[in-house]
C-alpha cells in the first residue's frame, strides 16, 4: 500500500490538530460549567454548626440503602419533588448515633411532612438509633400537618407527636392489589406464553388471570398480616394504647371522624396518636422553649441531618486501612450485565465482589440485599461471586432488607449466615418464563408473517409469529430444570435436603418470623447486626466497616456531588394535579419497568413481583 501523499498528510495533521483543540475546549468549558454550578450551589465555607440545637430529621422522598444513579442537569433543571428525592438509610442512622453523643445537639426533631416511601422494614433499623438517642435522655418532638402511615409509624416514637388543628393521622393497613391483564392481552389479540415451576409462583397470574388466585389470596394475606401485626404492635407500644387501638381506629374511623365533628385533628387527638394539636406557629414556639435557642429568623435552631452527618462523617480519602468488613449493597431488579446504582447488573455486581474480596484488608463480607429478584442468570453470576469469596476464607453474611425474595433469596442462600430485618419478606423460591407473541393483533391489521428457515427452530424466537411447538417444550423443560437447580442451591446453602427446600418452594413468600422458624434465613436484626457477626466470624475485635461502590472517575465524583448536594436543598414543589397524576400512572409506569427488566438471555426469571409492595 502506497504512502499518502503529502499534501495529504499535511492537511490530516492539521485536522487532528483541530480535532484535539476542539475537544480540549469543550473539556475546559464543560470543567468551567461544573466549576461554576458547584460555586453558585454548593461552594464556599462550609457554616459552622449551632452550639445549640436540634437534630432535624425533615426526611424528604424515598428511604433507600442505595441511591439511584442521577442526571446532574436534570436534578438542576427539575423542581425537586418527594418523588425523585431519595435519602440514604445510612444517613439517617448515622446522623441520629452522632447526635446522641454530641453536647452541642439537645434534642430531636421529626418533621416528615415531605417523606414519602419509608416501609417497616426501615423503619424498625432507624428505631434503633432513636432508642440510643432516647438513653442519652433528650427528648425528641415529631410535628407534622397529616401524618401517612409510613411518617406515622416513625413519628409515633417521639415524646411528644404534634398535628396541626386541621390535621390528623391516615392509617389504612397494609394491601397487595396488581392490575390483571387476561381479558385486554385478549382484546388486543395479545399472547403471552407463560411457563412456571412452582405452583404458588405468582408473578405470571397477571398475564393468565383476571384476578388473584385464591392460593395467592391466602399466602398474600398471611404475610401482610404479619406486617400489618407488626405495626400495630409497634404504635400501640410506643403510644402506650391498648391491644387493638389501632384497628378499631382504622375500621370504624367513619363513624369516630362523625362523632368529633368531622374534626380528623380531634379524632387522632382523642384516640390517643398524638398528643397536641398546635398551628404552625404555636409548634415553633414549643420548638423553641424545647431547644432553648432560635436562629436570627425566630425560628427554633435546628441541623438538617443530611448537612449535621456530612459534616461529623470522618473524612474518607479512599479505601480505609487496617482490618475491615466490606459492606455491598444490592438494591433493585437483577438484570444481565452491567447497571447503574438502584439496579442489580449480573456483571457489576459480580466484579464488585470479586474486586472486594481481592482487596487488602477485607477479612469479611456482608451483602446487604433489598430485591425481589429478576434474571436467573444474572443471580447466577452473582452467586459464583459468592461461592467464590468463601473459597477464599472470607465470612459471608446477608443482611436482608425489606425485601430478600426469587433471585433476591438465589444470591443470599449461600451465605454463611443469612440475617432479616423482623418485617422482612423473603422465599419465593420459584421460576418462571413469559414470551410474547402479536401475530393474531398483527393479522387483524392485515399483516401476515410467512417465510423460510434452515431448521425446525429457526425463528422461533420471532413476536410475530406463533410459539413453536418445539420451543415450548424446550421452555417448559427449562423451567423444570431451572427450578430444580433453585431448590438444589437453597438445600446446599442451607444444609437441608431437597425433601425439606420442597415444602418451603413452589413460590411461596415468607415472613421473616416463618422463615427463621423453617431455617430460611438464621436470626432477625438490623445491618449493624449482620456486620458484627460478620466481623465475629472473622475473629475481628476492632475493624472498620467500608461501604464499597464501585469505582468512579473524578468526573463522576464531581457529578454524583453536585447530584446529591443540589438534590439535597429541600426545596419540595409538588402540585396537587402532578400528585394525582403521579398516582394515577403509578401502575402502568411499573408495569412497564417490569417488562423492561426482562432482559434474561434464556427468558428465565427468579422474581416475585408482589414482593415489592412490602419495600
């Protein structure tokens, strides 16, 4: 091949030339933009903290153990809602035990009116912190307008819970409805090919039914009453009621609302839920004579716990040194691949273990599962990492969420030791596989699909036309033996017999209480929990705990700071007909998620669908 020529060669360097200058300046100027965002945003010396003051927990959105990934400019140019605000669990936690040791914070304020997703689950490991922030012997105040079921349960562990004179509490009980998709899959000529093993395996009844099976019903029934046993107990506890207050306010609250008037502040009032009704004003100087101090706007002085915790986290400049328990989080749907934080990616994860356990000073794992399953492949992926760090001495111990079920459960059976949370829900041991095909909704159109292949199989895997025969035994024997190597790893993991993983099988999904009894899971507590069994078993007596995540550019850092940091302003903006839109689209929006993680390269799916209502 001849040389170019030169005039050639000349004008190629002269483009690349450009080329790099072009690129440089678009770096230097998006640098610029960054710089000048986190100035306007974020900058600046940071303001010392009150010598005096309340802790302020004014928890806004979702409660998360791991926060989703972020657009920087999106959260800029987005009104901050409840909706797209996620706070860290952690925070809370940490910001709460700081507190308790720290002279200059004298109390505990819970303002909630902006929080939105919360669950038992959590709920029960931010309790603990506040019984240690109660021991110090400083009261704690929740003050809200209306309290949800979700702000009441951990505002009903205050002192004192203040509503507003035209508030009140909502309480509801727990619920598991779906929407059913047989008769409109009908209507639109839609078939969806669905192929389970376990009998009590529910996630496909959407697609088959009109309505929840009665075996569904009873084991649905019986974990949501667990649930629902749990919060009662824990209100009326902590509000000193007595048994079965909290139903008799939810079941006849008609006819109490009717006997107070229609006055629900009253009604809470005089059922014992909260203890004052105050205006806005009226609680601020309560706040106020609580704390003992007040900001140059009169208001009471308060730390945001978001601000009080990043400023009393020892800084962390990398990897910590000295013996330590790593603590993975997998939170979300399992997927292939690799996926951002608030997924599970088969691939991401996997590495992140694997790289975990090759570090230096890692004596144990602890793999914090919140999950109600997705890919069996990628659970498998993820499970080799496991079996993988045990191969190398490492402890492994799970510490379950709110949810640990399907591939959540597949990645968590082998574990040395396996901790829920006491509301946790987890089995679901099942498979499943869906496919489906539009060639009668295409036919109505007028569109026909005909054509030739080398073998019996080739396009079979086309959505426009029928299921082939063969494929379909094919999909039924996967499923079999999918499911039989599901029960396998639990009775491996578990060190039971396949006779004994069979009855706990077949689908069905378990309350932490029944699934510590059939020896699913082996002792009920927090993720602190977890981490010092993990750090028992390794024989650690001082140890760090190092939240791992997976490795970021300093582009990134920048980006996920000024995410969290703008994220973070508080500053809700949320209409009454985006509300009712958001509501409204709820289900079509998860439907449509569900159908999205379903990325399995062999159409196969450990995954319980009715697990996420417990998150």
């Amino acid at each position: 091949m001849s040389k170019p020529s030169l005039l050639r060669r000349f004008f190629s360097g002269i483009w690349r030339g450009l080329t790099r200058i072009r690129l440089a300046i678009s770096n230097i100027l998006f640098l610029a933009m960054i710089a000048f965002i986190y100035f306007v945003y974020i900058g600046g010396a940071p303001e010392p903290l009150p010598e005096k003051a309340a802790l302020l927990l004014n928890i806004g959105g979702t409660v998360v153990d791991q926060k989703s990934e972020i657009n920087p400019l999106q959260a800029l140019l987005e009104a901050p809602s409840p909706e797209n605000h996620e706070v860290l669990l952690r925070d809370i936690i940490e910001a709460i035990d700081y507190a308790a040791e720290d002279p200059a914070i004298n109390s505990l304020v819970m303002e909630l009116d902006s929080l939105g997703r919360l669950g038992i689950s959590k709920t029960q490991e931010i309790v603990d912190a506040l019984q240690n922030f109660r021991e110090s012997g400083k009261p704690m105040v929740a003050i809200g307008d209306y309290y949800t079921q979700d702000q009441y349960l951990l505002a009903s562990h205050a002192d004192t819970v203040i509503a507003h004179p035209l508030g009140g509490v909502a309480l509801e009980g727990y619920s598991s409805y779906q929407n059913y998709f047989r008769e409109a899959l009908k209507k639109i000529s839609v078939n969806v090919h669905v192929f389970r093993a376990g009998d009590q395996k529910s996630a496909v009844e959407p697609f088959m039914r009109d309505d929840m099976s009665p075996a569904q019903k009873e084991l649905t029934s019986r974990w949501l009453n667990n649930l629902w046993g749990q919060y009662t107990t824990i209100v009326e506890t902590q509000r000193t009621l007595k048994p079965g207050a909290v139903d008799n306010y939810v079941n006849n609250f008609a006819q109490m609302l009717q006997n107070h008037g229609g006055d629900a502040a009253q009604t809470a009032l005089q059922s014992g839920l909260v203890d004052r009704l105050l205006t806005r004003s009226e609680g601020n100087d309560y706040l106020v004579e609580v704390v003992g101090a007040s900001d140059d706007d009169g208001l009471y002085e308060a730390v945001v716990f978001e601000r009080y915790v990043a400023r009393k986290r020892p800084l962390s400049l990398g990897t910590p040194d000295g013996d330590r328990v790593a603590v993975i989080t997998a939170v979300g749907t399992i997927m292939p691949g690799k996926q951002p934080p608030g997924s599970i990616g088969g691939d991401s994860l996997a590495q992140l273990i694997r790289g975990t356990v090759d570090a230096d000073g890692v004596k144990a794992i602890v793999l914090r599962i919140n999950s109600g399953g997705g890919s069996m492949f990628a659970s498998e992926v993820i499970r080799e990492q496991m079996l993988y760090a045990k191969s190398m001495g490492l402890p492994v111990v799970v510490s379950m969420g709110a949810v640990a079920a399907s591939g959540g459960y597949y990645i968590a059976a082998d574990a040395d030791e396996i901790w829920a949370t006491p509301s946790t829900i987890t089995g679901s041991i099942g498979v499943f596989a869906a496919f489906p095909t539009f060639e009668e909704l295409l036919q109505r159109v007028g569109i026909s699909t005909d054509g030739v292949g080398t073998t019996a199989l080739a396009g079979s895997m086309r959505a426009d036309r029928p299921l082939n025969p063969q494929l379909v035994d094919a999909l039924t024997s996967g499923v079999k033996f999918a499911y039989k190597s599901f029960v396998q790893i639990v009775a491996q993991g578990r060190d039971m017999t396949v006779a004994e993983v069979d009855p706990l099988a077949e689908g069905r999904v378990w309350s932490a209480a029944d699934a510590l009894k059939t020896g699913l899971v082996d002792n009920l507590g927090s993720l602190d929990d977890a981490i010092a069994a993990a750090a028992t078993r390794a024989g650690l007596e001082k140890y760090k705990v190092h939240y791992v995540e997976r490795p970021l550019s300093p582009r990134d850092m920048v980006l996920k700071k000024l995410a969290n940091s703008v994220g973070s302003l508080h500053m809700f903006t949320r209409s009454a007909a985006s509300s009712a839109l958001s509501g409204l689209l709820g289900p079509m929006r998860e439907a449509a998620q569900e159908l999205g993680a379903m990325q399995d390269p062999g159409y196969l799916y450990v995954r319980c669908v009715a697990c996420s209502l417990a998150h």
